[in-house]
C-alpha cells in the first residue's frame, strides 16, 4: 500500500526525473517496495495478466517504462491562493480587533498595527518566494535550514516543528472551531467543554480522512470553504458598508483619540494581530507539489496576502461602523456582534461563517504539516515510516496521521475565551523565528553563492 521514498545521502536535496526527492544513488534503482536493486540487467517478472510477457521490476500492467511512486504537481494558480487565504483567514479576524483596541487603546493606531502586519507578512512571505524558488523542495524552513546552515539546524526546527508547533496549532484551530460550531446551536448558555472537545475531534478525524485519501480531494475542500469565506467577508463588508451609507461614520473619524500606546503595549498587539495573517508560509511547505512553482509560488503570495490584508482593513471598518470601541472590546467575538447588530433573524450565519472559517484553515494546515514530517523523514531526520506514500493515492498519509500524537490538547484544554492566549505564543515561537531565521539564510545563500541561483529538484 505504500512505498519508501529513500533519503539523500548529502546535505542538499536532489531529484530523480520525478521531481521526487530520493537517495542519490549510481548503483541501484528504487525498487517498488523502497528498496534498492543493483545495477546490472533486472530481474524478469512475470506479467499478472497472464500473458507471459516479462516486464520490469517497477513497470505497471500496461507500461514499458518505470514509473516511481512520488508526489505530484496538482497545485495551479488558484490551488496556491486559495490554501494561502484558506489558512491565513482563521478565527483571528472574528476575535483579534477587540484585542487590539484594548493594547492600543486608538481606533487609529490598531488600525495602523493591523496594515503593518500585513506588510510585515508580505515581506516575510516575499522572502520565502525567493528562497522557494531557489529550492524547489517541500518542507519551507526546514528545506532552507538544510540549504543555508546544514542538517542540524534543520533536523532541529524538524522535531519542534513535529512535535510541538504543527500539532498544537492543528489542535487549537479545531477547538476554535467546535467553540463556534457549537455556539450556532447551543445560545442560551455556554457551550459543553466535553461536547466541544468532542466536535474538535471529529472535525480532525475529519479532515485527516479527506486529505489521506486523496490529494485532489483535500485541495476541492480547501478551494470550496476559501470561497465560502470569502462570500463570509463580502458579507460583513456588505453590511458595514450600508452602515456607513446612513452616516454611522462617528466611530472612525476620530481616530487617533485617545493616549499613545507604549513600546509593550505595540509588541503585544502585533503578536494579536499577526496571528490573524498567521498562514502566509504554508505554500512553501507543498513546494514539489505546485505546477511549475517558479511562477505559480511567488504569484500565489502576490496575489494571496494582499487579499487578505484589504480583506481584515475592510472588515475592521465595517466593525467600527456598526458598533463603538468599547463594545467591540467588551465583546467576546465581535463578528457574533455585527451579526446581531446588523443581521437580524439571521445573524446565526456568522458563527456559521466563522466555523467554515476555521474549518478551512484547519484543512490547510494539516494539508501542509504533513508534507513537513514527509520531507524531513525522506533525509533521515524524522521515523522512516513518515517518508511513505501511499502507492495508488500518492498521499503521505503516514505524515498526515503522526499528527494526531497531540490529540491529548483537546483533553487537556478548556476550550474557553483565553484561547488565544496559545495562539499568541505559538505565533511568537513559529513565525516569527522561522521568519528571521529564514532571511538570514536567505541573505548567506546570495553572498555564498554569489547570488539568487535557482536550483530545480527536477534537473
């Protein structure tokens, strides 16, 4: 059911003709079973059609050529935008603006903050476009890590990763998403934690069935709820924009009243706002599997991040013009608010919204986490069972499947408001290190190499 792609056995990542990472070998050829046979004339085998015919270890029934099991190219343009905006728009817009009014204590300088931190992603994201297409394999800081500083960094960054960071923060989402898919049905009190915990775990199940079972499935179900949020968006824009239209403009036309924030109150909302555009860097984790990446990878983060940096600066208009500062930061989920505020009968339709939201983000996130443990595995840094894919669906199930190690999260977890809390310090641990790390390599890759070379797994 599934075969072994082999590790490199240098410190960079090489190619066969499949674009397939595999073990750089000149005396042997990958074997159907992942291991590896010696040179000289192969060995005969039989043809199961009964026809006698004798074919090739690795030929399929009806194929004069070997074909090796790898991960292919599926993703196009809107494949790579829509897993960048379907991961980066979460729950943090439906809950972040209250938290930043509350660090910043101005309409204006949250506003700021939330613009700044789009343009940080961008340049962040920018980077990464240039290092993904100088190294067309998957696995984002890890492959670099291995590129700039060598196998120990990498091997690190691996582990936290595998361990700790990409389990959690698939954890965290899920609850955010039974919290509000409860919500929708239970109104008159707060939700059940065990009956949110149990929501979570089935929307994990869930989406590690989609994405083990087909490729093309998993990327279908992030496409389809992308574009639910953002019928979502266009919704709240929609109605703030009617609130504008009748005068309620009082809230932002002055702005800027109200004292300075200091230097930690600025630090901490970036980190509440950053955790809303937290998601930029997923693409990079499906290098091998977009359509020639070169073109499609920067034009997804040209195309992706700006969306939805306009997306949130629209969005937190709309907020402003249907309610004041001061209930948006005595709100718990201030989309829930508007949508009580300006929906009527049908305000249920943002908790909904949200749900699909962090559904989708969900899916994005394991979708790319599981090409981080298949990456790192196929070089001998993580179990070797990770480095497997399976034969006829060509999904690395077994590094979708490791991350359910973390399920105790949702056991231990209150599944309450101060989630996000967690989400600040896995924003803190994750992106920005990786982010820094990651333009520091970039910035020894060009004065090593005298330059941005781009070098392609499939040559």
């Amino acid at each position: 059911m599934y075969q072994h792609v082999q590790p490199n056995n240098t410190n960079h990542i090489h190619a066969n003709g499949h674009n397939v990472p595999t073990k750089a070998t000149s005396n042997g050829t990958m074997c159907a079973n992942g291991s590896l046979g010696t040179e000289g004339p192969e060995a005969p085998e039989t043809d199961s059609s009964g026809t006698g015919r004798m074919r090739k270890p690795l030929e399929r029934n009806g194929s004069t050529q070997n074909h090796a099991v790898h991960l292919e190219r599926r993703l196009g343009l809107f494949s790579g935008v829509a897993l960048i905006v379907g991961t980066m728009i979460g729950s943090g817009i439906f809950v972040s603006p209250s938290g930043l009014l509350v660090r910043t204590g101005s309409v204006g300088v949250s506003f700021i903050i939330w613009l700044a931190c789009g343009v940080l992603s961008l340049l962040g994201a920018l980077a990464y476009a240039e290092l993904g297409t100088m190294n067309t394999s998957s696995g984002a800081e890890w492959a670099y890590f291995m590129d700039a500083y060598g196998p120990a960094p990498a091997f690190l960054f691996s582990w936290v990763s595998t361990l700790v960071l990409k389990p959690s923060q698939m954890a965290i989402i899920c609850l955010s998403f039974a919290q509000y898919a409860v919500e929708a049905f239970v109104t008159e009190c707060d939700p059940p934690r065990g009956v949110v915990k149990m929501v979570a775990l089935v929307a994990i199940v869930m989406i590690l069935f989609v994405n083990c079972y087909s490729v093309n499935l998993g990327m279908t179900v992030q496409n389809v709820f992308t574009a639910a949020k953002l019928v979502a968006v266009v919704v709240v824009i929609c109605g703030g924009a009617w609130k504008l239209m009748q005068g309620n403009t009082q809230h932002l036309s002055n702005a800027f009243n109200g004292p300075m924030p200091n230097v930690g109150a600025i630090a901490t909302a970036f980190y509440t706002g950053l955790w809303a555009y937290d998601g930029w860097n997923n693409l990079n984790y499906v290098t091998e599997e977009i359509k020639n990446p070169s073109k499609n990878l920067p034009r997804s983060i040209i195309i992706g991040i700006p969306l939805v940096t306009l997306c949130y600066a629209l969005i937190n208009i709309s907020y402003l013009a249907a309610m004041s500062p001061q209930e948006m930061i005595e709100s718990e989920a201030v989309a829930v608010t508007f949508g009580n505020r300006i929906l009527g009968a049908l305000a249920w339709l943002m908790p909904l919204s949200v749900t699909i939201s962090t559904f989708g983000s969900a899916n994005g996130t394991l979708f790319a986490a599981g090409r981080l443990c298949f990456a790192a595995s196929r070089e001998g840094h993580l179990l070797d069972i990770l480095s497997y894919v399976h034969v006829r669906r060509l999904t690395p199930a077994p590094g979708l499947i490791f991350h359910l190690h973390r399920l105790d999260i949702l056991r231990r977890s209150d599944a309450g408001p101060d989630r996000d809390a967690l989400h600040q310090t896995q924003l803190s641990s994750a992106l920005q290190g990786a982010d820094h790390h990651s333009r520091c390599g970039l910035g020894h890759l060009r004065v090593s190499r005298g330059g941005t070379h781009i070098r392609d797994p499939a040559r």
